[in-house]
C-alpha cells in the first residue's frame, strides 16, 4: 500500500476503470467504477483500513473463543457451544417425477457443536418451522442446553457463540434471560463480528 501511496500527482489523474461491490436492495452486485488513478487509490485506503479492523476484530474474538474453549476442556463446570442456522435443507425425492420438482418442502437445520472436557458433540435440530427468529433460537436453545444438563451434570456455566445475525441473536436478553432461568446456570451468549456479550 506504501508503493501505490508514493505516486506522482500527475498519476494519479489517469482515467481508470475497476470493480467493486456495492449493495443495492438489499443484494450485493459486482459493479464497474469509472475515475481517476486517485479515486481508486482512496477507495483502497478506505477499504484497507475497513479491512484491518475487521482482522483486528476477528483476531480478538477468535482468542477469546479458544480461550473459552480451552477453559472447557480442563474445567468440567464450564461449556462452550458454538451454534448458527444452516441454509434450509429442500427434501426431494431421489427419483422424482417433474412436477415433483416445482412443490419441495423445506425444513430449518440448526447446527451446533458443544466443546467440554471431553470430546466435541454435535448437535442438529431439524424443524419444519422456516422462521429463523429469536423465538426459534430459543426453542433450540433450550432443548440442547436440556441435553447438556443430562449429560454434563457438573456444568456450572455456558458459553454460547453464535454468528451474530441480529434478528437470531443479537436480542441477547431475551435468548440468554430464558436459558438462564430454564437451566439454573450462568450462561454468557456471544456474538461473533461487531457485537458484544450478555451476561445474566
């Protein structure tokens, strides 16, 4: 970045052409830019510094997942538990008539993996209900934390990890206050990318 910020003025007044993602309705799009050497040397800087904090963020939230992770697997008081929602699974028939093709049901898979002091679990809720809310989040929730309970019954605390997609989990109160009073342990929910933590 150092060598493209050393260009001559005059340079930087060639006419250039370059592509960039832009979100339009809610869709991102791969559209061709016009300007100058200059324009595309302040749209990287922009993007370069976006871009750091984002490793920067990653790098910490990473650590602090390991952290938690490790801390799991010697301590038998504490869990980790990682979850997100799969893409919805379409059902078809291997063998389908045409028609078939055009009137697939589709289920919700939510996908979790649990870390403790032993091997790593996992865990796949499958529902025909296709609301991907903080009502559903819930629900999974405490059906896995119910299991967690039979059979790590030396848990004392959770830590919940997820993706951060605000309409799921980013209502961290709601989701953690119903854990919390359905399991009687403390339980932290944490959001991965540019969110924090609740604790109840």
């Amino acid at each position: 970045m150092r060598t493209l910020c050393n260009i001559q003025e005059e340079d930087k007044q060639i006419k250039v052409t370059w592509y960039a993602w832009e979100t339009t309705e809610g869709l991102p799009n791969k559209v061709q830019k016009s300007g100058t050497l200059g324009d595309v040397l302040n749209f990287l800087k922009t993007a370069a510094t976006k871009f750091v904090h984002h490793c920067f963020v990653k790098k910490q939230q990473s650590g602090f997942f390991q952290a938690k992770r490790l801390q799991a697997k010697t301590d038998q008081e504490t869990v980790v538990l990682q979850v997100d929602f799969a893409e919805n699974y379409t059902a078809a028939y291997q063998d389908q008539i045409q028609s078939a093709h055009w009137h697939q049901k589709q289920v919700t898979v939510f996908p979790s993996v649990l870390w403790s002091d032993g091997d790593p679990e996992s865990y796949a809720i499958v529902s025909d209900s296709l609301e991907h809310d903080k009502r559903s989040v819930a629900t999974f929730l405490s059906k896995i934390v119910e299991d967690i309970k039979m059979k790590h019954p030396a848990m004392k605390e959770i830590h919940i990890f997820s993706d951060g997609a605000a309409s799921q989990f980013k209502k961290t109160v709601f989701v953690t206050a119903l854990i919390a009073a359905r399991t009687e342990n403390p339980t932290e929910l944490n959001s991965f990318a540019y969110s924090g933590s609740v604790t109840s």
